[in-house]
C-alpha cells in the first residue's frame, strides 16, 4: 500500500500495459466461496493447531473461521472500529500477530492507526474464556508512535524466531520523507522495530532486546530500531531459514525487496531501491554517498507495476514447484512473482500469472499453503493448473491494444478508441489515481475490429467526476492495458 497519488503520477507517460500469461501454470480460485470480507489487509493464524483464520479488515475488525473451503460464515474476533481511523487510503487496522504462546496465554498483538492526535498504535488484546472472542476492554498499549501524515504507515507485526515482536513502520508520509525521517535514528518512523513483549522493563510495557543496535546508546537513538532507511515497508515475513523478508513501496521510479539485517540502513530517502533519489530533497544531497547502505536483493521498475505488495515464502505442500521461493505481488498490475534466492548466487525472478485484482496482502496457514487477499473481499488460494496438460490453448493475442482517446485532456467527454483482433468478452472501464474504480463502460462479447467508448465525465453513480488524472482498462482475452487521460475542468 502506498501513497497512490505519487505512484501513479510516476507512471505517466510509461504506457503501462500488463499482458497476461496464456500458458501460466498457476492459477487463483476462491478459498472460501461463502465468504466475502470489507477491505481485508492481513490473514494469519493462531499457531494452536486449531485450524483457523483470521482475517483483518482495514475499518477495524478481526473475523474467525475454520480453514475449510465450505465454512458457510465467519464470526466477529475483535471490534475495535471506534478507536480505529481508517478515513485515509493506508490507515486503518493494519496487522495482527498472535503470541508464539498464544495456546496458553490468550495474547494477540495489533497494528493500527488513530486520531487526535494522529498516531500508529501497537497493542496486546487477550481472548476471552471462548477462544474465538477477544475482550476488546483487554487492550495494553505497548508503543504509541506519532504520525505526521495519513499515508506511509507500514502496518505489519510478526514474532521472529527469537521470540520477539517486528513491527514496520514508513517514513510518516507526505513526499519524498522531506523531514528525513526514515534516516533520523532518533525517530521511529521509517524503521523496522523490535522489542520483547515477555520483559516488560523501564517504565515500559516492553522490553528492549540486549542485542538491539542501539541498545543503551548515549546518542539519542531510539533503542526500539532494529533497521532502518525504509520507505513504506508493506508487509515483511520471516521464512524458516530465519531470514526477515521486507517489500518496501518506492517512491517515483524503483519497487524493491530487501533481507533485513539487524542494525541495517536500507537508504531511504538517499536511495530509491538501487538508485539515488532526487537530489533536490534534504534527504539525498548531491553526493548521493551509500556508503554503508544495504542494497535491495531485487528491485522492479514502475514498467511492471507501481506498488509492491510483500509475501511469503513458500513451504506449502500444494504447489511443490514453489518451495523455497518468495511469491509476491504488484497491488496495481496484478502480476504476481516468484524469487529464489539462496543469499550466494543471483536472484531469479519468475512471472507466475497476472491476477485482475488488486492484492493487498499475503497469508499463510498452519500447513504453510498461501492465500492472497483481494480488495475485493475475496480471499484467494494459489493453486497449480491442471488443465494445461490437455488443454488447447489457443495463441496469445498479439494485436489487441488501447489506441488511445480524444480529446486529451478534455472535458466533459472522450472517445476512447481500442483495436480487437479477434471478437472476444471485452471489459473497458474507468479507474481514479486511487486505482478505485468509476465506471464500467463496456462489459460484454464485441466483435473484432476498432471500437469505441465514450466516456462522459461521471462517476457510476452518475455524478460529475473531479478534475484530474484517471485510467483507462482494457481487458480482452490474454490482453490488459491501462493508459492515462487527464479530465480539466
């Protein structure tokens, strides 16, 4: 998740266009066809051997449910709405980390954004006698971080292999981190934390681990940071090898995946990724010095998407090709990767299939098997395909394509134009900087040859849209493409 607005204005002028893999050999199917989530962020399990769900939604409510594809509903585990402020795009409850002795002591640790004054807030909840309800009046808060902007918050907690709690934390938002937040060691913004939730001390309702970078330091660091130099890190996982890994959303230009270290400074806002970053921010002065900057393990240009979201890697049993390797997403193109990497030779990273939808988030449950969650509401498995053994697949489209739409800029109205090569089910339709969608203006079989649509300036509901930039979607067959169109008014 990131600050869209920057992110898809960095797109303009890039042609995006995301084909589809016609021979992909994987494929997303509906993991619980009974079930349908608002804004679903985070999925995790309990570690108890109870075979559950849980799923987080952005306005702030955890839901239950057994892992099983004909669970018919889903119950409420946690409500906390009221103190939750989800009114901007990456605000919301925003991660859940259940206790590595959750079994015994009922903890479960959270992730969210509040108001007045604006803050991200890290907090333990406790179940009640029923294990599948929280006491929401339970709430300890353990660490409460101010926060200067509604976007860039990270969100992500997760218990490592030493027992101690992660949290990922952006630079606090806005452009560019203009304040240097995410270099400034005496903040907490734009770092990677960890503290020791067992071993409360100083004053504090956690404990700061001996090995910690800055522990006990007389310089004013902040003794929670265990890395830093991180923009929005949207979600990070540790893997059974031990290794911490982190998709940290870029800026203008470089989506990036790093292997945290402790103590490390991945070079935010020197660096975007691999690259130095505009020299006319405070942050990166004209030097660009990396000196002692960690570089990412693999980086993707905005040609391939604009907003990465971070995964796992896999140690399921369904898709056995895929052991070992991180899968991974863009939340706007929809392409999903795979990368082996094995920290001594170079990464390799694999096209799995582009999804047509946007992905806010990974999971995984107590055997290991993936699960992609859709803004849709959908909850996704990830799946070989069977079929292409003997099917008769038919060549990729080559020709279909946007031309493009006139006037440009315009108001109220444009013509956008597109070429089919073959008659296929065609979907053309709107989408706002947000990547929200505004309005469908074709959904149906269309004959081959050049079409048209017009788009007249108006949101589905038939209100008169705002100015600015806005998308338009072809998808047909194995083909999509996106291309921007600027309404003034």
């Amino acid at each position: 998740m990131r600050q869209m607005i920057a992110g898809i204005f960095a797109c303009i002028g890039l042609g995006l266009a995301f084909p589809v893999e016609a021979l992909s050999q994987y494929e997303l199917q509906n993991a619980f066809p009974s079930l349908s989530f608002t804004n679903p962020i985070d999925l995790q399990h309990a570690g108890d051997g109870s075979n559950r769900l849980f799923v987080v939604e952005q306005e702030g409510i955890i839901s239950v449910f057994v892992n099983d594809p004909a669970t018919p509903s889903r119950s409420k585990f946690l409500n906390i709405r009221k103190r939750v402020d989800d009114y901007g795009f990456e605000e919301g409850l925003l991660g859940l980390a259940f206790h590595p002795d959750h079994e015994n002591n009922g903890y479960f640790y959270v992730d969210y954004t509040a108001c007045d004054p604006n803050r991200i807030v890290i907090s333990r909840f406790e179940v009640t006698d029923d294990p599948n309800v929280a006491d929401p009046a339970s709430e300890l808060v353990l660490l409460e971080i101010a926060d200067p902007y509604s976007n860039h918050n990270g969100g992500q907690v997760a218990f490592g292999p030493d027992g101690y709690l992660y949290i990922s934390v952006g630079d606090g938002g806005a452009f560019g981190d203009p304040a240097c937040r995410a270099q400034d060691r005496t903040q907490l913004l734009g770092k990677i934390l960890r503290i020791d939730v067992d071993n409360p001390s100083g004053g504090l309702n956690y404990g700061i681990p001996a090995d910690n970078p800055y522990a006990g330091n007389t310089e004013g660091f902040q003794e929670e940071i265990y890395a830093y130099g991180l923009r929005n890190p949207w979600r990070m996982s540790f893997d059974e090898t031990g290794l911490l890994w982190c998709a940290d959303v870029g800026q203008d230009y470089w989506e990036e995946i790093d292997i945290i270290e402790n103590g490390g400074n991945y070079g935010w806002a020197i660096m975007e990724a691999d690259h130095c970053y505009d020299s006319q921010w405070p942050c990166a002065p004209d030097s660009c010095d990396q000196t002692g900057l960690i570089s990412p393990i693999w980086e993707y240009s905005h040609d391939s998407g604009i907003a990465i979201t971070g995964g796992y890697v896999y140690r399921g049993a369904a898709v056995p090709d895929l052991t070992g390797k991180y899968i991974y997403t863009d939340w706007f193109s929809g392409h999903i990767w795979s990368l082996e990497y094995d920290g001594v030779n170079p990464p390799v990273n694999t096209e799995l299939l582009t999804a047509h939808i946007n992905s806010s988030a990974f999971g995984v449950d107590q055997e290991n098997e993936l699960y992609i969650l859709g803004l849709d509401g959908t909850i996704y498995s990830f799946m070989p395909t069977v079929e292409l053994a003997t099917s008769n697949v038919s060549e990729p489209i080559g020709k279909t394509a946007l031309v493009g739409n006139s006037p440009n800029p315009f108001n109220p109205s444009t013509q956008i134009t597109y070429q089919l090569e073959q008659g296929n089910h065609v979907v053309l339709a709107v989408y706002n900087i947000l990547g929200q969608k505004v309005q469908t203006l074709v959904d149906g079989f269309q004959a081959a040859g050049t079409q048209s649509a017009v788009w007249n300036g108006r949101n589905e509901d038939g209100s008169t849209a705002s100015s600015g930039m806005y998308f338009c979607r072809l998808e047909s067959g194995n083909t999509i493409q996106t291309q921007k169109m600027l309404l003034t008014k």
